[in-house]
C-alpha cells in the first residue's frame, strides 16, 4: 500500500513510523560511535561536532533541580586579544543537543570509545549557547563526574571538550507517540485524526472569505492593520477551518507575523492555544515577537537566546519571579549553597555527604517546583513549546484549543504527532519547497542498510513500501486534500525583485510579488555609506568559471596533500566526518576577492553570508573569518531562515562527467537564493552545474540571461 493513497492505513503508517525512527537512530548513533572513537576533536569542532579547550566557568542550579555547566573558552588558547576569554569557535551545536562533556583527550590519545567518555565525563543537554559560553544542564547522576572539570575559573579547571551525541531524548517520545497510535482501535480516532489520514475529508471552508466578516461574530479587528491581502486570507481561513489548515510561507513573506496575528485573533475568540516548532529557535521566534501584546504566555523548556523578551517567559525564570515561583525560590538557594561549598571541599566523604543532602533538596525542590508549573501553564491563554518538549509531563492532562505548527515542512510527521495526539485543530505553517528536516539514514552511507532492513520488514507487513522520514506531514496532507486545506503568502519583504524572480517562476507558480520598499534596493542604497560600484549595483551577479580551471577536490585529496590539519586522522574517517565532502580551492579563492571588493566599497562584514552546499569547502573559507570579522560563513542547510544584505553562493562542483551530488536538490538551491536582501552574488561552474538537473539546467540559463554575468581569468587570481 502506498504512503499517499487517498486514505492511510492508520496502524500501518505508525509502525512504518516506528521502523524508520529506528532505522534512523540506530544510523546516528552508529555514526556518532563511529566519529567520536576515530576522529580526533579539532576534527569534530571542524565538523560542527564538537568545541574543543573549553573550561568550567561557574556552576549553578537549573529548572529541575539540575546543575547547569557554564562552558567558556579556556584563556590560554583564546585568540582573544585582550587575555581574556574569547568568543566559541565556528561550531554547529544547537540548544536542545544531547552532548557529552568530558577532559579533552591529548592529541595522540589512542581511540576514544563513547562508553568510556561517558564514564569518566558527563551526559547533557546544551540550555544556552552565547558568543562566548555555552551552558550544559548536566544529568543528576552524573553531577559527581563534573567536580573533575576543576573549580570554575579558567586558571584552575581542566580542559574539557563538548561533543555532540544521539539525541535519544526526542526519538524516546516520537517511540511513544507513535505506539500509542498503532495501538489504537479505529472507535477512538477522533474526526480530527480521521482528517489527517484520509478516512473523511476536510470540513468545507466558505469559498469567500474577501471580506472581514468573522463567522459567528461581526467583523474581524486586525490587531496589525498592515497585514497584506494574502496574510489577511490565510488568517481568515485558519480561523474558518474546523480541522487543519496549511499556511505556505515562501522566503521573506511573513510567515511567523502571520501567526502571531493568528494566535491573537484566537486567544480573542477565547481560544487556548499550543504552539510549536521543531527547533528552541523556530519557537523563540514567535515568543519574541508575541511578548510584546501583553497576553499571558508560558514558554517550556529552555529559551534559545539570552533576549529578555523570551527569557520573561520561560519557566526557568517564571519558577522564580512568580507568586508561586517565590515558594521554590529558598530551596533553590540552598541548593546553590551546596553546589558552591563542593568547589571548596577536597575530602571524599565531606563531598559524599554534600551530594547527599543536594539529592533530598532536588526531591523537595521538584514537588515544590512540580505545583508551581502546574499554576503558570493551567493560567496561561498560550503555551509554547517545541514538538517533543509538548511531550513533557508539564503538559500532561492539559487541554487545547488548536495547536499551531510553525516550520512544519522542516519537522519529522512522527514528532508532529506528539502535540497533535490530544489536539482537535492544527494549523500547520511552512514551505515545502525549502529542505526538509535532515534524515541521516538517507545518506548514500547508509542507505544500502536501510533498504535491506526496509525489505525485511516489509515482507512482514511492518512497513509501507516508498516510506521516506522526509516525507513531512505537510507534504502528505497536501498530496492527500490537495490546495483546498492551503492558503499562500504572496507578498514578500526580503529580496530585491530580481533575486526573487527565478525561484518565484519556477517553484512558486510566479505568484510572489516583491513589497515596495524592497523590490528595487541594492548594496549602494543601505543606510551607512557604500560606494557606487558594479558590485554593489547589480542585484545579481553570476561569477562564471566555466572551462575546467577550477576543479573541485575531494575531502580525502585534501588529506592526503596534507592540507587537512593536525586533526586530519585517516582517510576512512574524514570520509566519514564530511561524507565524502567536496572543495574548490580557486572558487573559495573569488569568493575572497569579491568579499575584499565589497569590504573596501564600504559594505560591513555583518551585512554580508558566504554559504555553500559543502562543509569542506567551509573549511577553505575560514580565514575570511580573521580578516573580516562579522562575516558570517555557513553551510546552505545551516542557513535556512537566515537572511543577509548579501550573500556569496559557492557551488564547488566542476567536474568532467558533469557530476553535481546533492546540488540536483531543487530545494537546497531555493534556500541558498533566496537568503539576500540586497546582493546575490553566484560562482560555479555553469557547465558542470547545468547537467546536474532541469532545475540547475534552467538556473544556469536564467543566469546566463539576467545576472550580471563574469569569467575569470584563472591567472589572474592569488590562491
């Protein structure tokens, strides 16, 4: 049976589920395994892994009773000019990581295995990460590991790295989640369930929703009078919609302003709202923005960004300002005590004894701490968490309204069902033709495992064949209902016109309209003065280095010339560490030139992204970092949701057999030219690139026709 048929077969797509979650942690952890015991930790760090020569910085309580870690760069090998501490390294740890800290191994430690870090170090989750700290909320039974890492300071703490692990936490609660489906009778699907899987259809939504009517109650208050006409509809049919609505956000159209004025429309009508996002950042987001409108909000887990505006409303700091939160208040400080008189303590036995009392203080402190949570998020009219943090017990037995999905299109359909088991309504928010979530066990390294283990349980009825974890549930609701659940916004305030030209044509049916205060702004007209050049003049410009002159390398050729650092290991790993990433060393060398020319016209390194498909290719461009601070590099997925006056995209790829990898990928490409306000600037190999795809084929033409167009003379650029 296939995945999108007109109606699903309920416990089939739950244990179809089950088997690719799996599938798919057991490919994480393997590769984690794998990493961590073979590859050296500059490496790791390399590889947006791990931080390395961190110290202990302070130490204090969290929400849960839980000692927090405050990890700050260790002094003595900080570039930092001032002595002091400096600024994290580029890595690409995310609040919300399970991690692993633990004494950094000297560099010709033999290998590494995860069970023997975990032993002597200390599993936990990333809470915060500022420029120049990253604070881990470390598991209680393994608090005693942590007095290891020194006293706090950077003169007399041990040096310790951070490492990236499986995050077993979230496939833990997609498991059960998606168990309880499967074991459901068909009698207990609600008719919002029955919705999502095709057993009935949609209730139908008025055809004319132009007007400001609102259903029931006289004419809708815009609490945002400029709302456009299309966000206006989307939110007049989220509110129509008896069971699901899709709201399709392409790039800069205001997808997130539209739901804010969609909560409080709802929260108007009396509504009690969930809202949710795959990622801390997606969720932080909104809370930023709903802050502000004074309706009483509760934000679970643990704030992305130090911003006053989340931080107000999170329960860790809820649980301390609240009436209630004053009660939890005293056994927290006592708590604190303890934690500070370890730091003094070198006897064994006195440290046993502290570690004691902390463990009935924590059980006092949580009931205290359980009643408290309870009151903030019973009295809240809007509750925000990301998808598995709505799992937690915080939420158990509470009731919603609707629940709101913002990046739905960028989340795993299993991780979506953790807040829609209980929910009635959904609107789900994103754009399916931007990446969809990363799923490790479609890579080429595992893919043969996975079919071989997909075949096997397939024969046995446990999975339905073609079932992919990309397959997000947005996309499976629109193939299933077609446009009629969907409303998109047209309008959109990010990029000059014709930078959203080419992906408006052909991927989003030319429906975009560029907003008048953006449709025609360039580098020249930013507000701080910028010379008038041909490259900060021209909207678009596509750096062509067709004819072989510059041809990609692959990571391990890197490797084996040497260049690859001290950290560099084996073959076999660095083929693991950035599967088999690609590199152009003449291309990151224009990238450089042009970065010089837009500096030296006036354009800040702040207000300008270098991003590319490849991780290895990151690593050439590094020292754009030291001579332009402010500058930001990252890879094109890391990028998704980002935006900057000006971006350089670097292709990499040129080859002889026209070979492009994962640039064939119409969605990547999306994300890469659609980040610039003001200035995309193009370089890659038109002859390669244009023989990856129809889609790269028609982008090289478009290009070729509308940018503005350059060759390179290879001579005469200083690699």
């Amino acid at each position: 049976m296939s995945l999108l048929t007109k109606s699903v077969d309920v416990p089939a797509f739950a244990r179809t589920q089950l088997a690719l979650l799996d599938l798919e942690l057991q490919s994480e952890i393997r590769e984690t395994s794998g990493l961590i015991s073979g590859t050296s930790p500059a490496s790791l760090q390399r590889a947006g892994l791990a931080i390395t020569n961190l110290v202990v910085s302070s130490q204090r309580t969290g929400l849960g009773g839980r000692t927090v870690l405050e990890l700050a760069p260790d002094a003595a090998t900080s570039s930092s000019s001032s002595g002091g501490t400096g600024e994290l390294p580029e890595h690409g740890v995310r609040t919300g990581d399970i991690v692993l800290v633990a004494e950094q191994p000297a560099g010709s430690a033999k290998k590494r295995e995860v069970r023997d870090l975990e032993r002597k170090g200390a599993r936990g989750v990333v809470i915060r990460i500022k420029r120049d700290a990253v604070a881990v909320a470390v598991d209680e039974d393994k608090e005693d590991a942590t007095a290891t890492f020194g006293s706090g300071g950077s003169g007399s703490s041990s040096r310790v790295w951070l490492v990236k692990l499986a995050d077993d936490v979230t496939y833990r609660r997609m498991k059960q989640t998606m168990e309880r489906l499967a074991d459901m009778s068909e009698s207990e699907y609600s008719a919002f369930t029955r919705v999502l899987f095709g057993l009935t259809t949609p209730s139908l939504v008025p055809a004319d929703l132009t007007r400001d009517e609102e259903f029931g109650d006289g004419k809708i208050e815009w609490f945002d009078p400029t709302l456009n006409e299309s966000q206006k509809d989307a939110i007049r049919f989220a509110l129509a919609s008896k069971e699901i609505a899709l709201i399709h956000g392409p790039p800069g159209t205001g997808k997130t302003h539209t739901l804010i004025e969609l909560i409080l429309q709802m929260v108007k009508r009396g509504l009690r709202v969930l809202v949710c996002g795959p990622s801390n950042i997606s969720v932080d987001n909104i809370v930023e923005r709903l802050s502000p409108h004074k309706v009483p909000i509760v934000r679970l887990g643990h704030p992305a960004r130090l911003l006053p505006s989340v931080l107000n409303h999170s329960l860790d700091v809820l649980t301390q300002t609240s009436e209630a939160g004053l009660i939890v208040k005293d056994v927290r400080s006592e708590m604190d005590a303890k934690q500070a008189s370890i730091k003094k303590t070198r006897n064994g036995r006195e440290r046993k004894a502290i570690y004691a009392d902390l463990k009935e203080l924590r059980k006092e402190y949580r009931e205290r701490e359980r009643r408290c949570v309870g009151t903030l998020v019973g009295g809240s009219k809007v509750v925000l968490a990301t998808l598995h943090g709505a799992g937690g017990n915080q939420l158990r037995g509470e009731k919603f309204d609707v629940v709101i999905i913002d990046e739905a299109s960028q989340a795993l359909e299993a991780q979506c069902w953790v807040p829609l088991l209980s929910a009635s309504k959904a609107v789900c928010a994103g754009d399916h033709l931007q990446l969809p979530p990363t799923v490790k066990s479609t890579n080429s390294k595992t893919k043969a495992k996975v079919a071989k283990e997909g075949d096997e349980k397939e024969k046995d009825g446990a999975i339905i064949k073609g079932a992919s974890l990309e397959t997000t549930l947005f996309d499976r609701l629109l193939k299933l209902h077609g446009s009629s659940i969907k409303r998109m916004l047209t309008t959109q305030y990010r990029m000059h016109e014709k930078i959203m030209r080419f992906p408006s044509d052909e991927l989003y049916e030319s429906r975009l309209v560029a907003a008048d205060a953006v449709k025609e702004r360039l580098l020249r007209d930013l507000p701080y003065e910028v010379q008038d050049t041909e490259d900060t003049s021209e909207p678009v410009i596509f750096i062509d280095t067709q004819g072989g002159d510059y041809p990609e390398k692959n990571e391990e050729e890197e490797d084996k010339e040497g260049k690859d650092g001290k950290g560099g290991g084996k073959k076999g790993s660095i083929r693991s560490l950035f599967g088999e990433s690609k590199s152009n060393e003449m291309e990151a060398a224009l990238v450089k030139q042009h970065v010089k020319k837009l500096v030296e016209a006036g354009v800040r390194p702040e207000d300008i992204a270098v991003v590319t498909p490849y991780n290895a290719q990151l690593g050439l461009l590094a020292p754009l970092k030291e001579t332009f601070p402010g500058i930001e590099l990252g890879s094109v997925d890391g990028f998704q949701g980002r935006e900057k006056e000006a971006v350089i995209v670097s292709l990499v790829r040129s080859n002889p057999e026209g070979e492009v990898g994962f640039l064939s990928e119409k969605r990547r490409l999306n994300v890469a030219m659609t980040r610039p306000k003001r200035s995309l600037v193009v370089v890659g190999d038109s002859e390669t690139v244009r023989r990856g795809s129809k889609f790269l084929n028609n982008w090289m033409d478009w290009l070729e026709n509308n940018a503005d167009l350059r060759y390179v003379d290879a001579a005469s650029i200083e690699t």
